[in-house]
C-alpha cells in the first residue's frame, strides 16, 4: 500500500536560483507552516500568478499527536484529559462531546443542574473561542487593537473556568455522568456580572469592525462557500450558517436542555468572509443570552444533584454510538466503539476544523494572497483539532 | 452604508472615536512579577503530598492517564505487629504533568493525600529533570525548589 | 444593548425556562458546601436505565427501500442508542451510497473513518455517517467490511467531502480507497512506515529513524515492519 | 575672530546644523519608536515598555544596542551587494529630507567664542525645497524595491513589488496635493509657504482642507503604515520586503520609516497649518503665545499628526494589493485633481478667493456632518444587523 505514497515533502521548496525567479509565471509560494497567520502549523502550497493563487494546496499533520491511538488505551475517565487538548481554545465543548457519546451508550441521565451547568460552559466557552476568532481575524487583516478588547473579555471567562475547574484553558470540567465540581458559591452572580456586560462588550468589536470600510472591503465576497458546497465539502458551523442554511447541532440534534432554552441561529446569506464575521458575532450575542437564560435557571434552583448515577468502572455494553455537539468550530462529534472494556475500543473524533478546512482551495481559488489569510481565519481552525 | 457616510468618513472617525476612547482608560493587564495575581482556589498547580495521610492505594497512579506517578511500597511490621505499608518511592514526573487533577480526584482518603491545589504555578525551572521530577521529599518540601504563593492544605479550596 | 440582537424576529420566547420573578435568593452559600459529598460518585446501585443493547433494523423503511432498490447491497442493519447502521456490501457501496445521496436525501457525510477488529476477517469497518437534512435530520450510518489489503471503493465522487477522510483513513488504517483522486497520506508524512491506528501497531511509536540518521534512512525514512532496526521507543 | 564670515555662515554653521540635524532625526525617530509603543499600549488597554528607565522611555536605546550587536544575516543567495546597498538606499534620503524642513524662523545668539550668530532653525532654504521634498523622498523607494529583490526570498520579493506599485502610485495624488498648497503661496520654498501663511492671515488648511486630507492620506501610504502598510503585511508577507533583513541593517529601515513619517507630518505642517507660527498669526489678541517659541509650535503640530499616525495604527484594518491600487487612482487622483482645479480658479482671485473658498468647503463639511450625525444619531450601527433570515431554508429543529 506505501507506494501510492505521493512527494508532498519536495514540492513547494523555494526555487534556489534567483535569476529564474522573476522568468516564472507561476510561483510557488510555501505558505506555512511558520508563518504569522497560518494560527498554528498549517502549512499551504500556493501556486501564485502575481499575487493572484491559482492553487492552494493545505499540507496538515504537523502537529498529530496520534491522539486516536491514546485514546485506545486509556480509561473512560482518563480520555476527558485528552479531549481538551483537541481543540485546545474550547476545551469544554470537546469534553462534552466525549462524555455525551459515553453516556449514550451507557444510557445514564444526567442530573438538570448538571446539564444546566454543561450548557452554560459549552457556552462561555462558545464566547471565549470566538473572541479569539475575532482577536486572530482581524489580526490577520491587520486590524491589531481587538485582539486586545477581546482578549480583556476572554481573560474574564478565563477566570471563571478556573474559579470552577482550576484551569483556564484545558478544563477536564465533565465527567460522564455529569460533572464533578459544584459551583463556588457567588460564581453565578459573577458570571451573570460579566453577561450583562458583554453586550456593550460587542458593541465595541461592532464599533471597530463591522462598518469599518476597509475591514468590509476586505472581507465581503472573499471566500464565498454557498451552501450546495457547504454540505458538498462537509462544512457546519458559522461557515454553513453564513452560507443562508439555518442548521445548528444544538437545534438539530438536541442534546442537554437546550430544547428548553430561548435562542436563535443567526444565519447570513452571502456565505462570504463577512457573513461569517456576522454570524459569529451575533451567535456571540445568542451565547450571551443562553448564559442569562441559565444564569436564571441555576439561581433559581441552586441545589440539585450535579452527577448520574455512575458505575464505579465505566464499561459500556458492546456496541457503537456516536454523539455531537455545536463547537465554536461547528459539528464536533465523537464515535465510540466499545468492545464491552473499561477502555474505548476505538473513538473517533469528528474534527470539524479539520472537515471545514478541506474547503480552502476551493474558497481561495482566485482570491488573492492578502485573502488567504482572511480565508483561513474565516474557517477558524485549530491545528490542534485539524492534526490531532 | 450612506453615500454620505462614506463620503464624510464616518465609518472612519467611529473607530477612531472607539480606539481614542480606550486612551484614556486604565490599562486592563498587570504587570506580572511584581503583581502576581493570585490563582483561585481550585486553582491546579504545584502537587503536595501528606505522607501521613496516604494509604498507598496508588489509585492516583492508575488514574494518571499519562503514567507519571511512580509509587513502590513494601510492607511493615509495626508495634502492633500489624502490617503496615511504608513508601519506598513516590515520584511525579512533573515536567509530563498536564494538570488534569484526576489523582486528586481518585484519592480515596479525605482529606486528600495528594493535591494540586496549592496556588502555585511558577514552575518555572533551568533544569527541568532535577527540578520538575519530584520526589517524596520534593513533594512534601518543594518549597525549596518552588517560590510558593501560598502552600494550601489539603482540602481548603473545595 | 439590548438583549435581542435586531436581526430576528425576537418574538416572544415560546419555550422559556421557568424564570424566577426576581432571583429571590441572591447566594445559595450553605448549598455547595453540601454538594461535594453528593459530588463523589456513588459507588453502589448499578444504572438503573437499561442497558443498550442492539436490535435488528432490517425492518426499517429506510433500510427496506435500500435493500430493494440496490439488490445485494444490504448485508444486514442495526439499531443501538436510536442509531441505525447498515452493513453494507463492498461491491455495492457506492452504488448504494449514490441511490442514498440521490434518492433518499442523505446529501451530507458526516464523518468516514474504520476500525480495525485485528482478528476478524474482514479485518476493517469503514464507517460512513449520513445526513439528511430533508428528512428531519435523520442519520444513519454505513458500514463496510474490508480485509486487510484489499481496497475499499472510494465514495469521493458522491460526497466530496470525504476526500480527506479517506486519505486519513488510508494513512492511519492502511485501507487503500480505489478511485481515490489524490491518496497520499495527510497525518503522517509521506513515507511512514506503519498505519498507526491498526491495532498492531505500538502505542509507543515506532523508531522511524528518518530524523535522527537522515544517512541512512535518506528520503522516505524508517525502517519497515520487518527491519530488525525498527524498534519501539519509550 | 580668526573665522571669517564666509567660512562661518557657508561652512561651519551649516555643518554644525547638519550634524545636529543627523543625530536629532535619528534619536526622534527613536524615541517615536517608544512612542508608538506607547501609545499604542494605551490605545489597547495595556501598558507598553516600561521598564528600561523612567517609564521605559530608555526603551529604544536598549532596542538599538540590540540591534546594533546582533548577527547580520544575509541569505546564502542574496544579492550581497545589492542586499548591502538597499538599506543604505533607503536611509540617506530619509535623512537629506530634513535639510529643508523648516522647524522655525530665523534666531540671532551669542556663542561665546564667535560672537552674534544669526541663523535659522533649518539647515537650509532652497527656493525648490518643496521639489526636493517630493524628489528625494522617492529615491527611497529604490531601496525598498531592491532590498526585497536581492534577497531572494519571495517574500520579500513580493514585499518589494507591492512598494513599487503602491509608492508610485501615491506619489501622484501627494503630488497633486503639494501643488494646490504651492498655487496658494506662489512659492515653492517651504519657509516661503510658511510665510505665506502670515502674509494671507490664515492657515492654508482652510482652503486646502481637502488638499490637506489627499496630502496626508498618501503620506500615511508613502511610508507604509497601516491600513496602507502593505510592503510589509505581517501577517501576510511575513515582514514584507524586509523579512531576510536583520540586526542593524533591518533597524536602518525600521528607523528610516519613522523619520519618514517625521517627514510627511513636518512637510505637511509646513504646507497646511502654518509650520512654526501660532494659531492665528495675525490676530494680536492671541499674541500673548508668542511666548511659545516657534520651534515647540512646529513640534507640537508635528506631534499631533505623528499620533495621528499611531491613532490609524491602532484602529485599522490593512487594504488589500487591489483595493489599494483602486483607491489611489480611482478614488484620490480624480478628487486631487479636481481639488487642484478649484484651488487654482481660486488662486487666480488671490488672498480673496481662497479665502471664499476655505469657508465654502469648511461651512460645507462640518455642516454635512451635523446633518448626517444628527440623522444617525437615532439610529446606531446597524449593530449585527447584516445578513436577514430572509434567505435561509429552515431546517426544522
């Protein structure tokens, strides 16, 4: 099977000779993986005319850590750890969506509180990595101040993750079953504090940004995915939603109570790099009022059970099942195959950086190098999810 | 967007205004070795161990899923001429350490035996095998190694 | 700002959680002292919910319709946990996956990976995940058995989206996908020995000695599985 | 005194003044490294360099020792001469620029040794200074361009290409712009025009508003900031045309960018607001700020537009290749050019005409933005407005 091994390692490498350098019509520009604004190690071959791409090649794995193969010999328990550090900027939603496919296949409810609890760091978790977003797009189109205004907000949730679970950004918050840690006590009232405020919050971004001519210039129409592609490549999340099509896991598939939370998905209609700038600031707001709507919630009942009934040894029946979630990133979903142990016999993430970046050639096809970067913040990945 | 608007630049001057806003304002970070700030009380840090208090179940070892926590123990007659287990090794390899705090969280004796919850994060090391590998010693002492905030007890950040 | 982003209709909530007139206790303080001990898991009492167990689907309509209209191509069909899976034919995957996407709406594969059963035959499970958004969201999920060595027909051309996938399938699983446009591997790099998620493969990694003696593992690097200089590292 | 009058007005006063000016320009364009740094700090809700000396203001001192004794890396395939040259290229107009940059009137001292001196705070007033301006500032350009060239990175190369477009192409509306301030002062030496300023009652960015903002718009794209700092692009080209720069040849272009933006906003007090006179020259009430030199007033009105600078830094987004090509020639060189039009039809009115035409352009615009304010100030951005639900097919929950 090795020799249908392709050469991706020897294409892309500068040309040596500078004297043929300005005779070619096409240059091949390596684009990564050290490089500002390739967020992490994502490595594209470019095939350049001018400044215009003709084709742009993604070049992953630089930073797979076999994480598939870990999982396979750890524990039920000992996985959560893991799953953190898949997509590292939204740690919590990665544990949920392993704990939610473990206790569908156990079968276990899960305490009110608990996923009450679930939900509302699934979403600070939604705000915090879509600051970062906006923090590392706009960067990438030059705009440096709100990565500070963002990063001040983040710092915020940063510090509420680790007044509850002692670590701000790897979590390891869920536990299947539920969770293992109560609220500290006035936690809730600090959160809803910075809720309330994170309204006038985006505001601000909104001020900078959104009807800035420049930023708007540089994003509208750049790296158009309409929906028939969406779907065609794989693509959820704010991409799919900015492309018009109202789909989002939370409603879809619903899973905790989310069915009895009060919010919308805000969809675009363009599917350019603007829209998706849009939709990710107005799910921003969404996140915002779910975060109010539990705020209430759990003041409202602020005792409760916080963790199912769970065996002492996990050990699901044999079978398989699989479980997603909404991550900031899109669908991010977990297939466990168990074999009746107490360790996965396989778990399989569905990384959707990784599916959504497969449509980069296609989006940047045309556009030019200064898109590129507009491009790849749009799809917002993380090379820890794409690599694995 | 109005012809007007873009005419008059307005789009222009409201970020201006929104950055020009920010100048005046009280910077938001801190300036970190003179003004730590202190980590949280569940905050996952530097390990401590009460030898005392341990059973030497080494559950903590077994649920570390990377397998960093080394424990040898043998048994011991004591006066009673009971059995009893005494540590010969307790190591943590700190420097693979990932702060999940699930050894923590297996300890069966309350209070706990082994902890992370101590508030001190500047690991911070020019040689990681001697400083980051903690032994017994280490780990029941490591102020000498580690610049403390504040070594916690067990227990007091639940 | 107000809490409504202007963009939808914000009308009335229509499921609002039970909200409290006003929250009448600011700070519940004396609870989460409690709740820790509610927190450890409770050892006792085995889950009372019934245990999942698999039950035959050849009886749902779905399957049925595909089993009439792809003859052959269903071997056999599950549901556990509300899933459905289809066992799936090799020879007919594609077809059927075709008659799928065209016929009945499953226009987006979720997600394509394999597991390896090391001492079954066929070795491999490639799995294939589809979503159709016409009907509800329903999903369901396809399985293909592939011995070891033998190719697995690509479905490339009926989603695109499982190029990648299936060139991480064929990277970390060794699985070659016939008609696949651009099989090269996409985690690991070019040329790798070893398929690192079959089940035979070391936790701990293989010596691929390419970095460290670039002399003697010049391009393509690493011993293969049957050098005596390929060992595993710790 | 042994020194003749000729050897001290043509030979020793001048030197002096050059020398002073080298060292001034490099420690000014040092020290707005720190400022930028600052400020910027500020504008972020952050802090900045603060700790090398009082309020880290010794910051750039350090970053120079830095860059002073750090390796000069030149690639293995760079043109070495070239390479060598580039920065060089760059740097020596960015300094014969302040030559003519008049920073105040004339002054008479006494130095002890020499006797009365009188001179003038600028090392020389060429009756075509304005033309040595435009002139020398564009040879600079050929660093840039070769610097990226010679590398042999095709980042930098890339880098180089955007500079050669983007510079030419903003020479033109600058240009433009330079000339309406010349046809209201009839001269194209800078003090002239700075007089001028006296001698017609009024700043020239009265009737130059719009000359004024063409003016300084592509002076923000002559030297490369952002949103036009495009030869650069971080987070695009890396470090633009001088990513295979490093240790003190990287620091020339790194300083020579700031001592360019000293230039552009010293050009442009001079040509606009008036260079070293007060607020309103001729208005006698206002003569007790005479007592402010007209040095401190030149610096002061080059401060503001420096932090101008480090403002647009601090809020923008970066133009992209085209849409910056699309600016300069479809957007600001027909407005410069019709702005030229009616500043030459007022000219021929003279003192009179220019006068009308200031206030019909100042009565214009800031009435336009009352209205249009006053309009919107019902109604905010469309805040996460963008996109309506209208055209999503619903797929049911």
């Amino acid at each position: 099977m090795s020799e249908i091994v392709g050469t991706v390692g020897t294409v892309g490498a500068v040309e040596d000779s500078g004297d043929t350098m300005l005779g070619l019509r096409e240059m091949e520009l390596n684009f990564g993986p050290q490089h500002p604004s390739t967020h992490g190690v994502l490595r594209i071959v470019l095939k350049v005319d001018g400044e215009r791409i003709v084709s742009a090649r993604p070049d992953i794995g630089y930073l797979h850590r076999g994480t598939e193969k870990l999982f396979e010999t750890e524990t039920y328990p000992m996985v959560i750890p893991h799953t953190d550090r898949l997509d590292y900027v939204a740690a919590a939603t990665n544990n949920h969506a392993y704990v939610l496919v473990v206790e569908k296949l156990l079968g276990l409810e899960i305490p009110k509180r608990a996923q009450y609890i679930r939900v509302v760091l699934d979403e600070m978790q939604r705000v915090s990595s879509h600051l970062l977003w906006l923090a590392t797009a706009a960067i990438d189109l030059g705009a440096i101040t709100p990565f500070f205004y963002t990063f001040r907000e983040r710092e915020v949730i940063l510090d509420l993750f680790e007044d509850y679970c002692g670590a701000r950004l790897t979590l390891n918050c869920m536990r299947v079953g539920g969770l293992q840690e109560e609220l500290t006590p006035g936690w809730i009232e600090k959160l809803r504090a910075f809720t309330e405020d994170l309204g006038s919050k985006i505001d601000e971004y909104e001020d900078l940004l959104t009807e800035n001519r420049i930023w708007k210039e540089r994003t509208i129409g750049v790296g158009i995915l309409n929906t028939e592609r969406c779907i065609a490549w794989g693509v959820t999340g704010p991409p799919l939603r900015a492309a018009g099509f109202k789909w989002d896991v939370r409603r879809a598939i619903p899973y905790e109570c989310y069915p009895e939370l009060d919010f919308e998905i805000p969809v675009g209609k363009n599917a350019d790099t603007y829209d998706r700038y849009l939709v990710r600031i107005a799910e921003l707001r969404q996140s915002r009022r779910i975060l109010l709507q539990c705020c209430d919630w759990l003041t409202a009942n602020p005792t409760g059970e916080i963790r199912g009934k769970v065996p002492r040894v996990i050990k699901p029946p044999v079978g398989d099942a699989y479980a997603s979630v909404e991550s900031p990133k899109g669908e991010l979903g977990f297939y466990l195959v168990s074999s009746g142990g107490n360790k996965p016999y396989r778990l399989r993430v569905r990384p959707p950086s990784f599916i959504n970046l497969q449509a980069l050639p296609e989006m940047a096809r045309g556009h030019m190098v200064s898109d590129l970067v507009a491009i790849i913040g749009t799809i917002d990945i993380v090379l820890g999810e794409v690599d694995r | 967007m109005s012809f007007w608007d873009r005419v008059l630049l307005l789009d222009i001057f409201g970020g201006l205004k929104m950055t020009g806003r920010h100048l005046f304002r009280k910077a938001d970070t801190v300036e970190y070795p003179e003004q730590a700030r202190e980590p949280s009380d569940r905050f996952r840090g530097m390990f401590r161990l009460d030898e005392e208090r341990c059973i030497k179940c080494t559950l903590c070892a077994i649920e570390c899923p990377i397998n960093i926590i080394f424990i040898d123990w043998h048994n011991e007659k004591n006066e009673q001429n009971k059995n009893e287990k005494v540590l010969d090794r307790f190591d943590v390899d700190l420097k693979r350490c990932m702060f999940c705090g699930l050894c923590e969280e297996a300890c069966p004796t309350n209070p706990k035996s082994i902890w992370l919850r101590t508030k001190t994060y500047e690991l911070g090391t020019y040689e990681r095998n001697e400083a980051l590998y903690l032994d017994i010693r280490k780990l029941t002492k490591w102020d000498e190694n580690v610049k403390p905030f504040t070594i916690v007890e067990q227990g007091e950040g639940r | 700002m107000a809490d409504e982003p202007k963009d939808v209709a914000a009308g009335p909530p229509a499921g609002e959680p039970a909200k409290p007139a006003e929250p009448a206790k600011p700070v519940a303080p004396a609870a989460p002292a409690a709740t820790p001990a509610a927190a450890v898991p409770k050892p006792a009492a085995p889950p009372k919910a019934p245990v999942p167990a698999p039950v035959d689907a050849m009886g749902e309509p779905l399957v049925a319709a595909l089993a009439a209209a792809v003859p052959g191509a269903v071997l056999g069909a599950r549901k556990m946990v509300g899933q459905t899976t289809v066992t799936l034919a090799p020879d007919k995957l594609v077809e059927a996956c075709r008659h799928l996407k065209d016929e009945d709406t499953f226009t987006f594969l979720v997600d394509l990976t394999a597991v390896d059963w090391k001492e079954r035959d066929p070795r491999f499970d490639v799995v294939y995940w589809l979503h159709s958004f016409a009907r509800g969201n329903e999903r369901v999920r396809l399985k293909v058995g592939v011995p070891d060595g033998a190719p697995c027909p690509t479905v490339s051309g009926v989603w695109e989206t499982a190029n990648w996938m299936e060139r991480e399938v064929f990277d970390l699983f060794g699985i070659a996908f016939e008609g696949h446009p651009d099989l090269r591997r996409i985690l690991t790099w070019d040329g790798f020995q070893g398929h690192p998620l079959r089940k035979d493969f070391p936790v701990e990694g293989i010596d691929t000695g390419a970095a460290i003696y670039p002399d003697r593992y010049p391009e393509g690097g690493g011993p293969g599985p049957g050098d005596k200089n390929r060992k595993t590292v710790s | 005194m042994d020194i003749s009058e000729g050897v001290l007005n043509y030979f020793l006063i001048p030197a002096v003044k050059a020398v002073v000016v080298v060292i001034l320009v490099a420690t000014a364009a040092g020290v707005l490294t720190y400022i930028e740094r600052r400020t910027l700090a500020f504008l972020q809700v952050r802090k900045g360099p603060n700790r090398v000396g009082p309020e880290g203001i010794f910051q750039f001192v350090a970053d120079v020792v830095k860059l002073l004794t750090k390796e000069d890396v030149v690639p293995a395939k760079a043109q070495h001469f070239v390479h060598f040259l580039a920065p060089v290229l760059v740097m020596v107009p960015g300094l014969a620029v302040f030559a003519v940059l008049p920073w105040g009137p004339t002054f008479t001292a006494r130095i002890p040794g020499l006797g009365k001196i009188t001179t003038a705070w600028y090392a020389a007033d060429l009756n075509v200074s304005l033309l040595l301006v435009l002139a020398i500032t564009s040879i600079g350009i050929y660093g840039i361009i070769l610097g990226g060239w010679a590398s042999n990175s095709k980042y930098a190369l890339l880098g180089g290409l955007r500079s050669a477009a983007q510079l030419i192409s903003y020479e033109v509306p600058m240009g433009f712009a330079v000339v309406s301030a010349i046809l209201m002062a009839r001269s194209l030496s800078l003090v002239e025009i700075v007089e001028a300023q006296r001698t017609h009652h009024m700043w020239f960015i009265l009737p130059g508003l719009v000359s004024f903002f063409l003016y300084f718009v592509s002076g923000v794209a002559e030297t490369n900031r952002i949103p036009f700092d495009l030869p650069e692009a971080e987070s695009e080209l890396v470090a633009g045309f001088h990513t295979e720069y490093s240790g003190f040849r990287w620091a020339i272009f790194f300083l020579t960018e700031y001592a360019n933006m000293i230039t552009i906003s010293a050009v442009a007090t001079a040509l606009f607001f008036g260079g070293w006179l007060r607020p309103f020259p001729n208005v006698g009430a206002l003569s007790f700020l005479d007592v402010i030199p007209g040095v401190i007033w030149y610096v002061l009105k080059v401060s503001v537009f420096l932090f101008v600078y480090i403002w647009f830094r601090g809020t923008f987004p970066r133009y992209r290749f085209d849409q910056l090509m699309a600016l300069g020639w479809k957007t600001l060189i027909p407005i410069s050019l019709a702005n030229l039009v009616l500043v030459a039809l007022a000219a021929l009115d003279g003192f009179r005409g220019l006068r009308i035409l200031g206030a019909i352009l100042w009565v214009f615009a800031i009435g336009a933005f009352l209205i249009v304010t006053r309009l919107r100030a019902s109604k905010k951005w469309p805040q996460g407005a963008g996109p309506a639900p209208a055209g999503a097919r619903a797929a049911e929950a």
